[in-house]
C-alpha cells in the first residue's frame, strides 16, 4: 500500500514541517548511522516518513556522488547504515563484509602489502635474469680468451721448434 493512501484513508494528521526539519539535519557526508532520536517517541508512520527521507536524500547524495547507495536493515531498531562510496560500486561481497566490521584499513593495508611483495618478487627476478645473462656473457669472454691464448701458445711452440731444429742444423754444417 503506498505510505500517503494509508496517510489519507486511515485520516492519520502528520506534523509534516517537524519531520522534514528532523529529516534535514541529518549529515550523510559524516558517515555515521541514523538512530531516531531517543527522547522523542514516534509512531510507527511517523518513523517510516524519517525513513523515506532519509533514503531520498541518500539518492539525492548518491546523484551527485556518482555512487550507488546500498542500504541494508541492521538488528538495532530505526536505524539504517550505509556503505561509503569507495565500496559501494564494488561487486566483491568480501568487501560488504569488511565494511560492516570496520576491517576497510586492514583489507587495504593487505592489498597493498601483497602488491609490494608482489612487485619486490618481480624486480628480484628481474636482476636474477640481469645477473645470469651478465655471467653468461663474462663465461663466453672467458672461454674466448682461453682459446685465444692456447691458439697464441701453440704457434710459439711452433715456432720455437722450427728454431730448435734450424739451430740443429747450423750445427751440424758448422762443426
């Protein structure tokens, strides 16, 4: 039944001005949950009212914001609690979860602990390739120069042996 029909047919007279005046100073940038007043008693209608405009100011909020206000009924009575902007466009109901146990920081400070291992993980592989290749290329100098001197050594073994034997042999003719 739509709340003004019920207003109407059951002849119920709403201090209208009272309500909205009540409805106006609510804050919904500070972010606190909206508990009815303790020392005024309402009716039923009366808080349901609150409620409804309580909720169009949430809508109202969320336009400008670029959010989506979720709303959801919590156990203490007349009180409606909300998501704050950074989750509420989030599908993860992990997220929900953290948010109605004030877990937001610690879910973030987890998310970014486990992006900076993440990272620290892959700038340590990085200079593991940087150290392998660099060690590869100081092995392939090494092994060049090896081969190098060794092809030096075997020619001035050479050569040195072709004196000895042309020194063998001035020295047969001379003597």
């Amino acid at each position: 039944m739509n709340f003004l029909k019920f207003i109407v047919t059951n002849h119920i007279k709403l201090d209208f001005i009272n309500i909205i005046n009540v409805a106006k100073n609510i804050n919904i940038k500070e972010g606190n949950d909206f508990l009815f007043e303790e020392d005024k008693t309402y009716e039923l209608y009366q808080k349901y009212l609150i409620i409804l405009l309580y909720i169009f100011k949430l809508i109202e909020y969320s336009q400008n914001h670029d959010i989506k206000p979720i709303i959801h009924k919590t156990t203490t009575e007349g009180n409606i609690s909300f998501f704050t902007p950074k989750y509420a466009n989030n599908q993860n109901p992990k997220d929900f979860i953290f948010m109605q146990n004030n877990q937001t920081k610690l879910a973030e400070m987890k998310s970014i602990k486990k992006k900076m291992k993440q990272q620290r993980k892959f700038d340590y592989n990085e200079m593991k390739k940087e150290n392998s290749y660099i060690l590869a290329l100081k092995a392939k100098d090494e092994r060049d120069r090896k081969r190098r001197n060794q092809e030096k050594y075997k020619k001035i073994k050479l050569m040195a042996q072709k004196d000895v034997e042309e020194y063998n042999k001035m020295k047969t003719y001379t003597h």
